[in-house]
C-alpha cells in the first residue's frame, strides 16, 4: 500500500540511536494536509490523490480556488500535488474529500519513503562548478584555468557540450530514506539523511517505489 503527505524541511539534525549511535536527519513539518480532490480513470484518464498542504487567507486566492477547495469543507492552500502511483496501490484513494492527514495515521516509524523537492538555486555557474569539470594549469604561462574547453568545429551545435549556465533548482528525489521519528503533537516528521531543498522548503514524502516493488 502506498502513502504520501506534503510538507516543508525545517533543516538538519542529529539523534543518537539506543545503541548510542549517531543519525544524521532531516526535519520535515507536515500539518494542514487535507485531500482535495480524488482522480479517478474514468473521469480523469488516471488514479491520483491531490492533496492541499499550508493554510492560506482567503484574500489571497482567486475565485477558482476557493470553490475548489469549498468542496472538500476547507480553507485556501498554498501548495496543491498530486500523490500518484503506477505500480503500487494508493492507500489515499479510499478516504474522502476533505479528510486531514495526519502523520501518524500516515506513517510509522521504521517506514522507507522517497522525499521529492526542487534543490537550492545557485544561480550561473561556470564548467568546473556545474559540471565538475578540471581546471588548467596555474603556472607555467598557462592562461586557461577554469575556461570550458574547446570548442571545436561545432558550428554552433552545442548539444551535449558542458557550458557554464543556470545550476540548481532542479526537482529531485532521494530514494530509500528512513523513517527515524515521528512527533505528532507538532507534526514533525524526522528521516534519516538529507533531502533536497532550502530550509522551508516544500517537499513530497511517500512511500518508496523501489523498496516496496522489490519486496
């Protein structure tokens, strides 16, 4: 059975283990999920649950989004996402409109999830920093330290070619972390590692897809 919640990273961590070992963990606030609508094959063309994370005023959202989460009985929410899986049966599926999740009806400790956001912006990087690239010699006359290489006869191809440009920002997902803790009366939720993304921001905690299919 599969699950997920939204939430944001509050930062980084450690707690000792009962053998007295150190665990490195992130720390993930995840109150105010409600389900806001359920997509089915039949209507939508597929099986997803989206989920409204973050209260927002009412002043602040469009005439749209206020019926669309009249629906579900609930305030305006600042994220909306969709909980999707192709290969595991969805257990969000089966609660209604306007049920608030809670992690500890979620998850338990011991769980292994995918924690999904969008990494930290780091604006335009050169070769060596973006692409981990070699820098040239510093002596002997050299003049080519931290340069991206040469171009060729590429007639302004430059497809596959690593050049300086945007880094960060990229949406990824860390795969097969576990679940350290859980604090309910503040909604926090602890797993072991570290997940992508600045401190508040959003991410997507679910259920593993690849530890679950091979077990």
């Amino acid at each position: 059975m599969a699950k997920g919640i939204l939430g944001r990273k509050l930062g980084m961590t450690q707690i000792f283990s009962e053998e007295g070992a150190v665990i490195p963990v992130s720390v993930i606030e995840a109150g105010e999920n409600v389900i806001l609508q359920q997509k089915t094959k039949e209507v939508d063309g597929y099986t997803a649950t989206q989920i409204g994370f973050e209260n927002l005023r009412e002043k602040l959202t469009n005439k749209p989004q206020v019926g669309h989460v009249k629906k579900a009985n609930t305030q305006p929410k600042r994220f909306l996402r969709e909980i999707r899986f192709d290969y595991l049966e969805n257990e969000l599926s089966s609660l209604e409109v306007g049920t608030a999740l809670k992690i500890e009806d979620i998850f338990q400790v011991g769980d292994i999830v995918d924690v999904q956001g969008i990494t930290k912006g780091k604006g335009v990087a050169g070769v060596v920093k973006r692409h981990h690239q070699h820098r040239g010699p510093e002596t002997h006359g050299s003049n080519y330290h931290r340069l991206p290489g040469s171009m060729g006869a590429i007639k302004g191809k430059l497809i596959g070619k690593n050049l300086p440009g945007h880094l960060g920002t990229d949406l990824v997902s860390i795969q097969n972390l576990k679940i350290v803790a859980l604090y309910p009366e503040h909604q926090v939720i602890l797993v072991s590692g570290s997940i992508p993304g600045p401190k508040k921001g959003l991410v997507v905690v679910k259920t593993a897809i690849k530890s679950n299919v091979r077990g």
